[in-house]
C-alpha cells in the first residue's frame, strides 16, 4: 500500500486536528505523555533529538522523521517559519493508524 504524501497528511492534521509546535513545547508535552506522535525534521539538532529520543522512548510515543529541514516543515503545516519538531496531540480526521505507518517506515 502506498502512502500519501506526508505534507499533506500534515497540513491536514493541523487543519482538523491539535497540534504543539516547537522543540521546547513538543518535548514538555512528550515528557507528560499527552502527544500521541512526534514529527521531527530530519535536521533536528542532536542534543534535541537525543533527548526527544529518550522522553519518547519512556512515554512509548513513536517518531516520525520528516524528510526535509525545519524549513520545509514549517512550510509543510503553512507557519512561515521554522519548526524543528511538531507534537501531535489529536490528529483530528486524520486515521492515528496513517501516523504510524510513518512512524515504522522510518
């Protein structure tokens, strides 16, 4: 089965359902266990990433790598910044199971 692509499977999340954005924010969220998945972009600095790495790992909340930078992930759920990583709380219309199929494949 071939999945969508993941920008818009994001834009959509964000239209209908809740999300955190920003490293800071995302991890505080991860540390409670209130996030069902993680969307980090593939230039997260390592000293986040280890640490996203271990809260995640203790809270069992999967990962999602985002192909691009943080550039492109900000442009990908329409902020006109940067965002280093995107904390899913509800992922509204969006099927948690799609989430996680990203979240497997690396």
């Amino acid at each position: 089965m071939s999945l969508p692509p993941l920008e818009a499977v994001l834009r959509h999340v964000v239209r209908t359902g809740q999300v955190i954005v920003g490293s800071r924010k995302t991890l505080k969220y991860v540390k409670l266990g209130r996030v069902k998945v993680v969307v980090a972009a593939s230039n997260l600095p390592e000293n986040l990433k280890s640490d996203l790495e271990y809260y995640a790992k203790l809270s069992q909340i999967p990962i999602v790598t985002f192909p691009g930078t943080n550039r492109d992930l900000g442009t990908a759920i329409g902020k006109p910044f940067s965002v280093a990583m995107v904390g899913i709380i509800d992922p509204g219309q969006v099927p948690l199971e799609l989430l996680l199929a990203y979240a497997r494949r690396g």
